[in-house]
C-alpha cells in the first residue's frame, strides 16, 4: 500500500515538474523571439527534448522523488539547487557541442533560476498543504492498532510518534496477555488482547492494523487476521523476524509464491544498467585511444625480457565465477615458480600477497605497475563483462579459498580496475581486513555518483604513482 501511494505521488511529481520545465521554456522561448526574432518556437524542440531528459534526470537521481515526508525544507531546496546546477551546465554544452539554436547564456540562466523557483515554490507548498493544512483538519490521518509490544513494536511506536509526517496516529496497543491490558508502553495504552480485537475495531475508528509480534504467536494470529480481513481493515504484518545487519529486506512474488528477500547489493536496473552502459563505452573508447600506448608498452617488454606482452591469469570475479584476467606481464617469464621462495616476505596481513621491490620483476616492470600501465589491458575484461571500471579488486582462486565468510561478501559485486582501496593509499594499506572494509563500504553505499566520484579520483592517484609497489 505504501508503495503504490508512494509510486503514484512520485509519478504524479514527476509529471507536474517536467510541465512546468517545459512550460517555462515555451514562455522563454516565446519572449526572446517576440524581442529578438531569430527562431520560431518550433525549431526550439530538439532542445526542449533536451532539457526535459537532462533536467528530469537530474532531480530523479538526486533524490527529489524519494519520500520527502520526512525531509526538511532546506533538504528539498537544496536538492533543486543542486540539480538545477548540474542541469544547467550540462545542457548549455550539450547545446553547444550539437549546434543546437542558441539563445545568450544571460537568457538560459534566467530560464533555468525562475523554473527553479517555481519547483521550490510548488513543493514547498505540497509540503505546507500535507503537513499543516490537511493535518491541522484531520483530512489525512489513518487510524491504526499496533499488535504487539515487544521491543520491535515498541521501536515502530517510537518511529509512528516521531514521523508525524507519514499520518498515522495510534489509537492503541494489542497484546496477547490479557495481564497487560490497561498498561501504557510508549505513552499509548494497551487497548485489549488477541481475542477481544475484533471487536475493538468494531466499536472504534481503524483503518489498519501493524502485527509486530514474536514468531511464537504467528499459530495464534491467524483467526484474528482473517476476521480483520472480513471487516475490510487493512493489515500489516512485520516480517523482521531475522536481524540482518546489513541486507535490505523486500516481499516479492516468485512463480505465485511469496518470498522474503534479503539483498545485500543494490538492484536498482536502472542504475545498474546506466553502470554498465557506461563502463561498454568508456572502456571502447580506452581501448582505442590507448592502442598507441599498447603497442609502445607491448615493443618495450618484448625488448627488455623473454615471454609474452600479455600475463594471463585466472581470477575470481562476481559469486565465484573465474575469469581470465589481462594485464601487460611486468615480471620475468618463470615468476609463478618463485613465488614459494618469497612467502616469508610477504608485507600483507591476510590471504594477499605483497612485497616492496620484487625481485621477480622485469626491467620494466617497475615503471609499469607504478603507474598503473599494466593493469590497462583489463579495459577488455570490462568491455566483456567480466569486469567493471570501479568495483572490488577480482582476487586468485587460492586467496578466496582462505576468505572469512564476511570477506566473502566483496564478491557479491562484479569487481573492477578500481575502487576505494586503490584512491585510499593502494599498497599503503597493508591490512587485508582494513582493504575488504573499505570495498564493503563501496558495496552497502554504491551509486553511480559515488563510481563517478571514484573515477575522478583515481586519475591523479595513478599520474603520481600514490602507494604504488
């Protein structure tokens, strides 16, 4: 129910906002040709095309559309502010690169401010009307029950009081000890027991009832349930019944069947589709600007050592799938064979094996690894699917083999060339532990934004060679 109210009123947002967008850009248009005369308002539809997409996308991935019952006001203007910004710089050079019909910048940032204002405008006033007015009148409450009250019930209670925004008021408490009965818990009174619900709601004002109950009632809630649902009352039933610490919970339908769904990694298929289409595109085009530097780096390993241009190598990438991995080879052609000699030597703490100057290194290979030019073949990983340009470093099967089971959970994503470890100090961080932290902590805040963020970051850390072994 909530969902469907949310993804209406979304929807509805969404509508009425792109409206005024496009309205304001008619007026706009209509006025700069009356004044100066240099299009009809029709050759502006490419544009207004534009604007629609790049505006409408910016305050949806900014946050404008999530539940804005609890949001202050400030937060809601700023999100405007914020897209606004973006959007406008976005579009004027888009404009520019395409050659679409220009008006003077002056114009575009008047255009962009005032449709702006009238956004706040309208959703400080959707704000007022759902908070004050309607409240103030009683038009937009529902009546609930809580049934239970027990610490996870009296967590919802404390949430319902402090969210008065979300409009519901509790009318009282259900328990199924009758010893209870007349108690108050949460400043709201326990109004009666299993038995004598139904006729709570027959003799009250309920338009829902929450079950937050402990596992051992669920063979006793069943009848009550059922005469809640002949009444017409709707219900809630809590299903965290498993303290998860950090998956994100969802009821879905499987085949007819009902699931509870416990995800520990986004599946936003917009966002995930945007991170791929991304990552399809600027590894094409790496792989062509760089071929140049692929060939230089591929005649100097040749010159400077036996073997081939290419290490391949069997890692292990999303859930324990095992792909092969492309770098340029910076050691000498029998490496792998000398690795038991090295053990002893090894700087990190954990499954991971790492040491200052190697001695297996090619004449090269130093040069290489510093700046990162050898992990660029890994562009054609990505342009596959085997990899992603920002995500977890893909480990070797024999370091899985030794992972906690929380470890574990950095290959629930697909992996990338890099991610916050490498923007975080790279080889400095000699902890297994602290580098799998850090990839968690990519994985439970993951955006688009946040790779982009990455991206950026990662260019001056390969440039200055930060941390590299």
């Amino acid at each position: 129910m909530f969902r469907e109210h949310g993804n209406f009123l979304r929807r509805l947002l969404i509508f009425v906002d792109l409206c005024i967008v496009g309205g304001m850009f008619l007026l706009v248009c209509i006025v700069y040709n009356t004044i100066a005369g240099a299009y009809s308002a029709s050759e502006y539809a490419w544009e207004m095309a534009l604007l629609l997409l790049i505006w409408g996308a910016c305050l949806f991935f900014a946050g404008l559309y999530q539940s804005f019952r609890i949001k202050s006001i400030s937060e809601i203007l700023s999100i405007i502010v914020k897209s606004t910004c973006i959007a406008f710089f976005v579009f004027v050079g888009l404009c520019f690169v395409l050659h679409l019909p220009e008006m003077s910048l002056m114009v575009w940032f008047l255009m962009f401010s005032s449709t702006a204002m009238v956004i706040a405008l309208e959703r400080v006033l959707l704000v007022w009307v759902l908070r004050h007015f309607l409240r103030n009148h009683g038009l937009n409450y529902r009546c609930v029950l809580i049934v239970g009250t027990g610490p996870r019930a009296r967590r919802l209670i404390r949430e319902l009081d402090y969210n008065k925004g979300l409009g519901l008021k509790i009318i009282g408490l259900i328990d199924k000890d009758g010893s209870k009965v007349g108690q108050v818990i949460e400043n709201h009174t326990v109004l009666g027991t299993l038995s004598t619900l139904s006729q709570i709601v027959r003799s009250s004002v309920i338009d829902q009832v929450f079950f937050v109950t402990p596992r051992s009632w669920i063979n006793d809630l069943e009848s009550t349930i059922l005469s809640l649902e002949e009444m017409g009352i709707m219900i809630h039933i809590a299903i965290d019944h498993y303290n998860v610490l950090f998956a994100r919970v969802r009821q879905e339908k499987f085949l007819g069947v009902p699931f509870l769904t416990f995800e520990t990694v986004s599946d936003n298929l917009i966002s995930l589709f945007i991170k791929r289409l991304f990552d399809i595109v600027l590894s094409a085009a790496g792989l062509a600007v760089l071929l140049p530097l692929f060939i230089l780096t591929g005649v100097m390993i040749k010159l400077t050592s036996e073997g081939p241009v290419f290490f391949v190598q069997k890692r292990v990438g999303m859930n324990g799938r095992i792909f092969l991995l492309y770098k340029f080879r910076t050691m000498v052609k029998d490496a792998e064979s000398k690795m038991e000699e090295l053990l002893h030597r090894n700087e990190m703490k954990g499954p991971v094996f790492k040491i200052t100057n190697d001695p297996r290194l090619s004449p090269i290979g130093k040069f290489l690894r510093k700046f990162s030019i050898d992990e660029l073949p890994q562009l054609w990983n990505v342009f596959k699917g085997d990899m992603s340009l920002v995500g977890p470093r893909p480990p070797l099967p024999q370091e899985v083999e030794r992972y906690d089971n929380w470890q574990r959970r950095r290959l629930s994503v697909r992996p990338g060339i890099t991610c916050l470890w490498q923007i975080q100090g790279r080889n400095r961080i000699i902890d297994f532990d602290e580098w799998t932290s850090l990839d968690l902590q990519y994985i439970d805040n993951w955006s688009f934004w946040l790779d982009i963020k990455i991206l950026f970051k990662t260019i001056p850390a390969v440039l200055f060679g930060v941390g590299a072994k």
